[in-house]
C-alpha cells in the first residue's frame, strides 16, 4: 500500500469529505496533517486543492473534518509527529508509538506535566483554560506544556468543539479542544503492544516504509 503515487497530482487526490478523510486515516495508519520532509505522506498532500483552506469558498476542509475523526473515537489527534506536529494514528499505529515513546527518558513528565495528568485521572480531561488555572500561567506556557504532553503519547484530543463568534455567529475555522490521556479515549479497543519499546519502534519503521517508499530511515527517526 503506497501513498506516494497521490502526492502532486489533483486528480489522484482523494480527501473531499470528512469521511473520505476519515476513510484515508484509517487505512494508513498513521499520517502527519500536514506537508513534511517526506513527500506524499500527509493528509494536506492527499486533499485537493480547492478544499484545503480556500479563502473564496471559505472552505474550511480538513481544518474542519478532523473534528469527525476526533469524533469517531477510534482515531487519535494530536501534535505527536515531527516534534510537536499535528497528526492522526488508529489506536493499534499510536499504541507502539506509545510504547516507545513511554520508554525514552526524555519523554518522562516533569512535575507541572504531573499535576496535569493527576487532574485528567480524577476528572476525564482538562482544557488549556483548565490548565493555566490548575498551574497559574498564560496561554503560550499551557499550550507548550500540552504539546509536550502530546509528544509523550500521555494525552491526546479528545473532543474539538467550534466557536461561533460575531451577532451572525460566524464560524471562521475557530475551534476549542479539550484532552484527555489515549487509554480513557480509546478504552478497550486499545492493546497495548507485548513486544519491547525498540521492537515497536522497528513495526512503525516497516509500517510507514510501506506506505511512504520515499522515506529514508533518517527521515522516520525524525518522525517518530
């Protein structure tokens, strides 16, 4: 199964709905949203043009259609990818991610990330105005501590609502997410891998080879 043949060319482009996109995730695995090194492997690359953030249409595409996939309840999003960045994963993709993540000393919580994380056991989720009330600090700072988080496959988005702004209640793409950690997302269609944090590192590898031929192997170490 490869991706790469639909990179660069409209007419093979097949995301134009919530769920074609929805459908495309599913099948892949796992996939950054947006355009990256690797050419081709990326929600952004599989969607036409016209519905990707069109400023005639006010086309919101898949800015819009992620909330279906948040949705559904079977697929994680969050900035886990390329060092923070937005991206999709099944739960059987994002559990070795997880497994190997988890394992690295650098994706260990620091204490503000364990006050979090503490919060999200005793109440199901937590929003950034939750969390800079719980730690006492501004936006930017929450947002940092929530990516890091994410990073760390500890927390993932679990609901995305749209804001209506304006006497017409225009909505404009504005959107408010609130998070909670991947095992209280995806419950019990969620398995954690037996195999050791290297050998899901290795699945992933083959995995994301498999669908994207372009990648080098340098490339994927600095996805995962």
């Amino acid at each position: 199964m490869s991706i790469v043949h639909h990179a660069g060319n409209p007419g093979d482009a097949r995301i134009c709905s919530p769920e074609s996109m929805y459908a495309v995730i599913k099948e892949l695995g796992i996939v950054p949203f947006f355009e990256n090194p690797i050419k081709g492997y990326s929600i952004e690359e599989l969607t036409p043009k016209e519905f990707w953030f069109d400023d005639d249409t006010d086309e919101l595409g898949p800015w819009d259609w992620k909330i279906y996939a948040v949705q559904s309840g079977d697929v994680a999003y969050g900035k886990f990818l390329w060092g923070g960045k937005a991206s999709f994963a099944t739960p059987e993709w994002y559990a070795h991610l997880m497994n190997w993540r988890r394992s690295q000393p650098r994706y260990q919580p620091d204490a503000d990330q364990q006050k979090i994380l503490a919060y999200m056991k005793e109440n199901g989720s937590i929003s950034i105005r939750e969390i800079r009330q719980l730690l006492g600090i501004k936006k930017g700072r929450a947002d940092a501590i929530m990516a890091r988080l994410q990073m760390q496959c500890r927390v993932v988005t679990g609901d995305i609502e749209r804001v209506y702004r304006g006497e017409d209640l225009h909505y404009n793409g504005w959107q408010r997410s609130v998070f909670c950690a991947p095992e209280d997302l995806f419950e019990d269609i969620m398995v954690v891998p037996s195999c050791s944090p290297e050998e899901s590192f290795n699945v992933l590898v083959e995995h994301i080879m498999e669908i994207a031929p372009s990648a080098t192997s340098k490339l994927i170490r600095k996805l995962l």
